[in-house]
C-alpha cells in the first residue's frame, strides 16, 4: 500500500511537470523565442537551382495526421499492415509466434532540437493453456518505441539480418548505433550473460502446475552506444507498472489482453556546440481501463549525436509467445520534421565528370525530390513530393535528372546526378614554348635574358566531343648570363714605379680593391677587381760596436781608474729588422778593463821581500800607532793566481805597452814591501830610521828610472813617428812631458 501511494505521488508530479513543460513550449511557440529563431527552417520559394546554391521545401512542421497517415508508415520483419480495418495506421507486430519480432516504422523523421510528444495503443495478448492462466506480463521479451539516427532501412536490415542480436534482452535496438528503447521489458534478463537489473516489481508468475515463464511488469529506458552495443549498469530509468488486463475465457482456457495509451515526450532540449542534442526523455504508460492500473512514469537525461532520428515501434516475443498489436487510434503528435541534405551534381555524361559546382536541396526524411529539365514545371507536385528545374549551364545542354526519397542520416542515398551533354566548341590554345640558346627546354627562366623569339603556324585538333583546339606556338631563346671576374694586382716600389718580380721586397701597403663592371648585350657580366700593392727594396746595415765591460762583465761607461786586462769576452752579434724590411746586423766588440787600486804607504821604509805566492807589497810602520801615510798605487788582481803566470801573460800579450809593465814592477815590488810590513808589524819588531831612509831612496831612484826609461822611449818612437807625422808634435817629447808629470806627482806623494 504504501508502495502505490509512493508511486501515485511521483505519478501525480511527473503528470504536473508534463503540463507545465507542454504549456512552456506553447507559450515559447507563440511567443517566437530565441531558440526557434535560430533553429527555424522556413520554406523556400526558389524552385529553380543553380551551381552552388541551396534551396528548401519548407513544411518542416507535423500534424496529428500526419502520424496517422497510413502512407506515412511501413512494416518489417513478422509485422502485418492492418490499416484495412481501420482510418488510421495499425499493425499486428507479433502473431502469437515464439521468438518473432515486428516493427512499425514512420517514413518521417524526428528534429530533435524540438520538443516532441507521441502517443499511440499498444496491445498484449497471452492465451492460456493446461494448468496456466494467461498473464499478459508473460508476452515475451518488449514492446514500445524506438528512436535512432538509422534510416528505416537500415533498421529494417538491422531485424532481418541480425535478429538474434537485435531482439531479445536486446529490446530491438541491438545493432543499431545511439539508439533509444522505451517501452516494456517483458523479461529479466539477469545473470552470467544477463544484461538487465532487477526490474522493481518485477512478477514472476508460478502457477499450480509450476508453469514458470518470468513475465516482469517493468518498463525501462535502454540505450546503445556508438556501436550499437547494449549500454549495460544500473544508471538506466526503470519502474514495475502492473497491469491486471482483462481475462477472457476461450472455452477451458483463460487469456488474458492488455489495451494500454503509451506516451514519450522529448522535452527541453539543448543544441550543443559539438552539434550533439541534449534533452529530458520522458515515458508513460496508462492501462486504457482505470481499474486494471495506473499511469507509471520515467524520465532520463539524454544527450543524442544526431539531430534527425528515425520514429519506430517494436515488438517482439523471444522464448514466450503472444500476440501484440500497434494502433493510432486517438493519437497524439507533435514535432517538427526531421530534415536532411539533398545533393545535387552536374554530370558531364561523356567524360563523368563534375562540370559546375552542386546544389543542394533542405528537405525532409520522407519527402521525395525530383530534378527535372531547366525547362520544366517545378514547385509541390505531391504530397511530400517536390520538383526543381535544373541548372543551366553554360556550353552544355540538358540529358537528364533523378528523383530520390530523401533517407534518415544517409548522405550517400540523399544525392541526384543530373548528366548534360557538352556543346562543341572551338578554343585557341597558344603554347610558348622556352628554350636555352643550346637548345635545352627551360621549366623556368628565372635568371635568363631572353635573346629571340620565333611563333609557328596554329594546327587545330577535334575531340571526341566535337570541341576543337587551335594551338600556336612560340618559341622564346633564352641565354644564361655568365658572370666573369678578373682580379688585377699592380706592384710598384715605394718610389711608385712598376716592378715585375718582389724577390728582395718587403710589402709595405696594399691599396683599396677598385672594382668595375660591364653588362654584353646576352648579359653577360664582366667585373674587374683592380689593386695596387706597394713594395721596399730590403737594404742591409752592418753595424760595429765596442764596448768597455770590467772583468765582471759589466758596461763601463768611463774606464779612468782601470787598465786594460788580459781577459777576454767573446763577440756578440745580433739582427734586428725594420717595419720596412731593412736588416741591420750588429757586432759587439767587449774589451776587459781592471780596476787600480790605491792603497796607503808607510813614511818608515822597510826591506820589501817578494812572497812566493807573490803579487801584493805592504809597506808599514812598526815604530808608531800613529804613523803618517801617503797614497801608493797598487794592482788588484781579479783572481787569485802565481806572480809568475801573472808575469808570463804580461810578457806574452803583445798588445801591452813596455811602460805598463814596468808599472807592473813597481807595483810588485810595493806589493811585496806592503806584505812584509805586515809580517813585521805582526812580530811586533821596530823599524829604525836609516831603514826608513833607504827605503825613500830606493823609492826616488825608482821613480828617476822610470823617467829616465820614459823619455828614452818617447825619443825612439818620435823619431819612428816623424816620417809620418812630420808636423806634428813628436811622440817622444809627450812622453818626456808624461814622465815629467809622473815624476813630479811621485815626489808630491813622498812629502
């Protein structure tokens, strides 16, 4: 009890929205909304096509009488056409056959971008047998309608050639791609190859003889995917709608009939972006006598890819059997048209080829259309018939046209060639023909110059349509310019004159790249590229240097304080180069000067001894710390080596004055007094001074020696030089001077 109270209020609910929703799409109607602006298709008055154009039958808009029309509908599969009997369309879908399936198809289509309501009667009857009381819940497998974007061919195949596929737990949209069932689920089909749930209220019928067919009083909502496979699970809209029937009895039998008013309304939809469709599909079934039950309601949100499906209604019985019936008696419709494209093409009937762009032509699923001569009469010629003139086109005339019965979503079937013969013509073709100057055929002559042009006599060839083309041709010489480039070096010395051959020359300049062109009348290119390099003649500079270095190796810048020594350096030479390329070869010359040394000398003369080691004289003061000194020049040697050597290499070496190595004596001979002063100032002994005074003595009659020998010498090489020099002042008097000085500045050193 409490169950049918919950249903009469959801029935009571869905019946109220109906109104509503029906009332809203009456108002929308009248009051010419938005969406009806953009998806109205209004009638076209152009009966007339031309290439590339598009015309439309118009009637795009339903009646009530027209689902009733009896022209408007076919059978297929088990189902039998009874319209004989009555005004309206009525069939017998299934004909107490087991495993038998009948459809109903509208020759029309649905526009789904419009609400839609259809109703129609569906009927049931189950007869009884031995120990079985008929239930007309035991009918079979289902019946109700379908929707699907399939033309009604396709679904009659479909049946045909595919049963067990499309009926059964299948509903009769097996197979069929997108499609839509509502209707009557007769059995549940629940278990390891099952594709039902548990339907609510579902009766199963056990009888006394235990005569158990699973009848079920459901109703659902089914739907198939893309690949026309049966969408399983538990999302799908379904409900237990009891219906009692009535029981009728035929002599020890019972049968049991149904007489129900079905109904689906497709409300508020929606035109995607994508071109799909989205809207609320609703289902009713109402039992024509109250009392055997109520009315029962489901509804499902559905999106649809197509926007024209095809109308049809189904019956089938799978392993029960009963007989069920469709009728239009007392229906209700109301939807637009479901429309397609017609294509029209211009054939050329000799060649098969496309000679003009197509038409096309907006009519609905169902209508027939026609093309006939550009001539003929054109407009409405039927019901749901309309014809159209052909297109003229221009150098062809008119062969024939078509007629087709314009199919559900099938843009193959949906197209009328119209074929014209071609009217002959005469075209002149003129041909150019470009050749290289070697007689190559040019593709392009992008990069030549053209250099003659010659046209031939025109030659004229008919076709096998009767056309003629008269051809000429010119021929156009072409050449390749060549570009040529010189490069010219002119080299001159840095005084500018030219030279032929650079051996001995250095590159000093190069001068700035002059160029010139020049164009030949083929275009060739001739480009010079001129410059002027200039050249110096390598001159090379010997240069000789000497320089004054102590025994240490260093520079001297003044050699006064030294005397030539006997060391050497080895000559150095070096070459630098001059930005010009000059050379300049330098030799360097080292002479080896050593220091003199002054060291002090003692007023007490003491006997002066030579030491073996020999070199160095001391002379010194033994009687007194405070002993008065006077400067005595003395040799310092550079390296510690024997007097002997050192005499011998002063003997030896040529290039050493006899003056100087009398020097050298004397300076021996202080070197020795200077190491015994040192040995006698050691001991600590007292020097008297007779001995001082002979000392002094030996000392001047030195010095009067070396300037006796000193003015001897300078006599000899006067006299050897005056032949030479004649004039001039004579050697030996310089060196009388010389002696002179040394003498004097000898005695200024003994005060």
């Amino acid at each position: 009890m409490t169950k049918k109270y919950h249903a009469r209020i959801v029935t009571s609910l869905l019946l109220s929205g109906l109104v509503l929703a029906s009332l809203s799409v009456v108002g929308t109607a009248n009051s010419s909304s938005d969406f009806l602006k953009i998806n109205k298709i209004d009638a076209d008055t152009v009966s007339s096509l031309s290439p590339g154009n598009t015309v439309d039958t118009g009637n795009h808009v339903y009646t009530t009488t027209d689902i009733a029309n009896p022209n408007l509908w076919k059978v297929s599969g088990n189902a039998l056409d009874t319209t004989a009997t009555t005004d309206n369309f009525s069939t017998t879908l299934v004909q107490n056959v087991g495993k038998s399936a009948g459809l109903g198809l509208f020759q029309g289509a649905l526009d789904m971008a419009y609400p839609i309501s259809f109703s129609g009667v569906f009927g049931v009857t189950v007869n009884g047998g031995v120990g079985y009381k008929g239930n007309a819940m035991d009918a079979g497998d289902s019946l109700g309608f379908i929707l699907t974007p399939e033309s009604t061919d396709d679904i009659a195949s479909n049946l045909e050639n595919n049963s067990a596929d499309a009926v059964g737990q299948y509903l009769g949209i097996g197979g069929l791609e997108n499609s839509i069932f509502a209707g009557r689920d007769f059995y549940s089909n629940i278990g390891k190859n099952g594709v039902d749930n548990v339907i609510p209220g579902q009766t199963i019928n056990n009888n006394i003889f235990g005569d158990n067919r699973g009848g079920a009083d459901g109703i659902s909502i089914r739907q198939t995917d893309a690949s026309g496979k049966l969408i399983t699970g538990e999302n799908y809209a379904a409900a237990a709608a009891p219906d009692a029937g009535e029981m009728i009895s035929d002599g020890n039998y019972k049968d049991n009939t149904i007489s129900e008013n079905m109904t689906f309304s497709w409300e508020n939809p929606v035109v995607n972006s994508d071109g799909t469709i989205t809207g609320t599909l609703v289902y009713s079934v109402t039992p024509l006598i109250p009392s055997q039950g109520e009315t029962t309601t489901i509804f499902e949100k559905i999106t649809v890819p197509e926007r024209s499906l095809s109308l049809g209604v189904i019956g089938a019985t799978g392993g029960n059997y009963s007989t069920m019936t469709f009728a239009n008696n007392g229906s209700t419709f109301s939807a637009h048209k479901g429309s397609n494209s017609v294509k029209v093409n211009y054939i050329d009937e000799a060649t098969g080829k496309t000679i003009a762009d197509s038409s096309t032509i907006e009519a609905n699923v169902g209508d027939t259309i026609t093309v006939d001569s550009p001539t003929s009469m054109t407009g409405q010629t039927g019901e749901n018939s309309y014809s159209y003139a052909a297109a003229k086109i221009s150098g062809y005339d008119y062969a024939g046209g078509a007629s087709v019965l314009v199919a559900n979503n099938a843009e193959d079937a949906n197209q009328i060639n119209v074929y014209y013969s071609k009217i002959p013509v005469n075209t002149v073709k003129n041909v150019t023909i470009n050749k290289e100057d070697n007689g190559n055929v040019l593709d392009s002559t992008t990069g030549y110059v053209q250099v003659s042009s010659s046209s031939s006599s025109a030659t004229i060839a008919t076709d096998d349509s009767g056309d003629t083309e008269t051809t000429v041709t010119t021929t156009v010489i072409w050449h390749k310019p060549i570009t040529t480039t010189t490069n010219v070096i002119k080299n001159v010395n840095d005084a500018g004159d030219t030279i032929s051959n650079t051996d001995g020359y250095k590159l000093i300049s190069t001068g700035s790249p002059v160029r010139t062109s020049t164009v030949a009348q083929n275009g060739d290119v001739s480009i010079m590229i001129s410059k002027t390099n200039v050249w110096h003649k390598i001159v090379q500079n010997v240069v000789a240097k000497t320089v004054n270095v102590d025994e240490a190796g260093n520079a001297l810048s003044d050699i006064k304080g030294y005397v030539r020594s006997s060391n050497t350096k080895k000559s150095e030479q070096s070459s630098t180069t001059a930005n010009n390329g000059d050379i300049t070869l330098t030799t360097i010359n080292y002479v080896v000067w050593k220091k003199v040394v002054v060291t002090p000398k003692s007023n007490h003369p003491i006997k002066s001894s030579s030491s073996s080691s020999g070199g160095n004289t001391a002379v010194a003061a033994a009687s007194s710390s405070k002993a008065t000194f006077k400067p005595q020049v003395v040799s310092q040697p550079a390296k510690t080596s024997s007097s002997k050597a050192s005499t011998t290499k002063a003997k030896t070496n040529s290039n050493t004055p006899r003056s100087s190595t009398t020097a050298q004596t004397t300076e021996k001979t202080v070197n020795s007094q200077q190491k015994k002063t040192k040995t006698t100032k050691s001991s600590g002994k007292n020097i008297s001074k007779s001995s001082i005074a002979h000392a002094k003595f030996v000392h001047a009659v030195e010095v009067e020696t070396a300037g006796i020998g000193g003015t001897a010498m300078g006599f000899v090489i006067s006299g050897m030089a005056w032949t030479l020099l004649q004039r001039f002042l004579p050697a030996g008097f310089l060196l009388f001077i010389f002696g002179k000085k040394r003498k004097k500045d000898d005695d200024d050193v003994e005060k």
